[in-house]
C-alpha cells in the first residue's frame, strides 16, 4: 500500500482560461518534489517521529534536573558519559535487531525500553545509580534509530533518499520546537512532568508503528548479508572513514544539547533560556528546512557537507562570547543554519553505500558513530569545561569542525565513484 502522492492535479484554466497565478504552480511543484512519491511506511515513521518527539525532554534537560537532584558540577561528567555510553551500545543493538527480526519489532523494542529506562533514572536515589540508569536511558533512546533509518531507506528509490531523510531531519524538528516551548514551561512546575510526557509520546509512537507499520519490510532480502553480524560494515573502508568524518560534526553539534546548557547555567540565566535556544533552533529548521532540501540537492553532497561543518563549528564556538539569552540565540542563528543545510545528507549517502540486505546495520554504524561523538561530548566536553575553562572547549569544538569539513572534501572524490 502506497500513500496518496501529496501533488496537486493538473491546474485547469479558469472560468476565463486563464492559468493559475504563477506563484500558486510554483508552490504546488516544490510540495510535490518535497512530498510526493513516498509510500505509507515513511509517513508512519514520520508521523511517529513527531509524536515521539513533542515529548523527547528528559535528555535536553537532564542537566538541569542533576543540578535540581543535588549533582555538582564534578559529578555530571559521570552521568553524561554513562548516557554516552548508552548510547554507543543502542544503535548496534538496534541494527542487528531491524535487519534479522524487522524494523517494526526493533522500533517497538526502543519506544517501550526508553520510557522503562527513564522511570528508572527518576527513582534513582545516588551518583552511581543515576549513571547506571543514565546509561540505560542513552541504550533505549537509540535503539529504535537504525529500524527507522531503514523504513526510509525501504521507503525511497535513490533519487528521494535524501529527500525523504530531509523530511525526517524535518520531522525531528516539529517535535523539538515544541518540545523546547513545552519542557521550558514544565521543568518549572516540576521535572517529574518532562519524564511523564516522555513516556507517554514514546508509546504513542509504539501504537502508531503497531498499528500501520508492515511486520516485514517491502522486498526484504532471503537472508541477512554476513550472517547478520557487522562483518559486511567493517569490511567497508569507505564507509569507516565517512562515518569517522560524521563523528567530527556530530561532536560539534553534541556540544549544542549539553555543553551549551552548562554556559547557559554558569552564566546565572534559568533553564527557560535553554529552552527558548532550542525553540529558535528547531523552528528555524521546521520553516527553512523545506526549502533549503530542494535547493541543496542541486550541489555536491560532500561539498555542502564541508561548508555546513564550518557553519556549526563557527557557530558552536561563538557560545565562547556569549553571556546573555539574545547572546546565545545569534548563535543559533549560525549553527541552525549549518545544521539545516546538513539535513538528510549523512543518511542519504550511508543509504547509497549499503547493500540491500544490511541497510539497518549501515545505518546502525552512522547512529554509532554519532553515538561515539555523543560520548566524546558528554564524557569529554563538559570534563574540558571544568579542568581547562570554556575558552579552551570553544576553541577546541572550532578545531574539531574544521578538520571534519576537511576530511569530507579529501573523501568526497572516492564517494562520487561509488554512489548515485
């Protein structure tokens, strides 16, 4: 079963015959290239993807409720890098268990585990239990990522993958502008809230994907590649140094969602101020994202992979002279900007480079490697910001994002022999 194509019939001349304004057609031909052609499957995900994610702030804000529980600031690199480390076990996890059980099952597996995980980390009573279930949390919340990666990649033909994972960068970011609103004005009436809508949208994604999700994916291989380990991913030097320049990016953009709150709070501003940058940040991307997929596609991938590197590692490292709320929300400005143009271009090319019967494993070792970039931030970047000052964090995260727009360019020829 395939989703109605959202395109407009043909404009018929008016009672006078006259064409429609030239506008209204060139509005109708950019909703139709932007969302049209993508079968049912990818509209659950996508749909699910913005429930699960109106609700996504336990994490966002977890800084800000170890603070509230008594953490100092010495004690939070152990948890964040418990979450970190979470998180690098989650998506291999999740890779194997879309392509050898199927993607319905794995996202299933994820929306209930998250919630189960969270509930522990409230209740937990110490230092150590909260990294236990920190790192819980961080295994849960990405376990679900590779099924749904490969729903998308199922979903659509080479020509609309980066298209389709544009949408779904898009997806993310309706539910994290309200998410950003909606956890602002709830951590102040308490924390036990953000934990209680978390839960609730990450089963209303599980009763979405059960409800409309097929048990097997479309034209699903006889037999997983490899055996169904990650042999076929580790053989793949191309696909290892790609994920390796994502890890650069992904480092930079981590510093975003838990160094950045660290400033935010050292500076004396309320969590609200938080939750007001991920607002700007993630409506910025919910109004520019549309647009700026079909203008993008006409370049070079690695090309605007490179360019959108240095806009996040620009804009991440101007947190360093920032100190006031509208301080920080021009920062935004500049890394929300990288990040729009990056939208869908890292999944889209680990998407060309997989083999029809280990697309979630593939994309199981991008969500990896970001979740290794998340360790790094979490473990390493607030540890950077205590012992060595903010300053050197700053100039740092600046460094690390530079190099990473390097290495897409020096990787980008033997790319253009590969994919599409």
């Amino acid at each position: 079963m395939t989703a109605p194509v959202l395109s407009s019939p043909a404009p018929s001349a008016g009672p006078a015959g006259a064409a429609p304004p030239p506008g209204r057609g060139r509005l109708r031909a950019a909703a139709a290239r932007h969302f049209g052609g993508l079968p049912a499957p990818f509209w659950v995900v996508f749909c699910g993807t913005v429930v699960n994610r109106v609700g996504t702030m336990v994490v966002p804000f977890l800084v800000f409720y170890l603070g509230s529980r008594g953490v100092t600031e010495a004690q939070t690199p152990y948890v964040l890098g418990a979450l970190g480390a979470g998180g690098l076990a989650g998506p291999v996890a999740g890779g194997w268990f879309a392509d050898r059980v199927g993607r319905r099952q794995a996202i299933l597996a994820g929306m209930v585990a998250t919630p189960v995980s969270q509930a522990l980390l409230f209740c937990s009573p110490g230092v150590l239990t909260l990294s236990l279930a920190a790192a819980l949390v961080g295994a849960a919340g990405s376990l679900h990522g590779p099924g749904v990666a490969a729903v998308i990649v199922d979903s659509a033909g080479p020509s609309r993958r980066q298209a389709a994972f544009g949408l779904y960068h898009w997806a993310i970011n309706i539910g994290a502008a309200t998410a950003g609103a909606a956890g602002g004005f709830l951590v102040e009436r308490g924390f036990w809230l953000l934990f209680v809508v978390d839960a609730v949208t990450c089963l209303g994604f599980a009763a979405v994907a059960a409800a409309a999700l097929p048990r097997s994916a479309p034209h699903a291989p006889k037999g997983p590649a490899g055996g169904g380990g990650y042999g076929v991913v580790v053989r793949d030097r191309l696909l290892l140094a790609f994920v390796t320049v994502s890890v650069a990016g992904e480092c930079v953009y981590a510093q975003t969602e838990f160094t950045v709150p660290l400033a935010i709070r050292d500076h004396g501003l309320p969590a609200s101020a938080y939750g007001l940058v991920a607002v700007v940040n993630a409506a910025l991307v919910v109004v520019l994202q549309p647009f700026t997929n079909a203008w993008v596609l006409r370049f070079d991938r690695m090309r605007v992979w490179a360019v959108t590197s240095v806009l996040l590692a620009a804009g991440v490292g101007l947190t360093g002279v920032a100190s006031t709320t509208g301080g920080y929300l021009l920062t935004v400005v500049v890394w929300s900007a990288g990040e729009v143009c990056a939208g869908g271009i890292a999944t889209s090319v680990v998407a060309d480079l997989a083999p029809d019967d280990a697309r979630a494993r593939y994309q199981a070792a991008l969500n990896w490697a970001r979740g290794v970039a998340r360790f790094l931030a979490l473990g390493v970047g607030p540890a950077l910001y205590a012992a060595a000052g903010p300053g050197t964090l700053w100039w740092t995260v600046t460094a690390v994002g530079v190099s990473g727009a390097a290495g897409a360019l020096l990787i980008r020829p033997a790319l253009s022999r590969r994919t599409p």
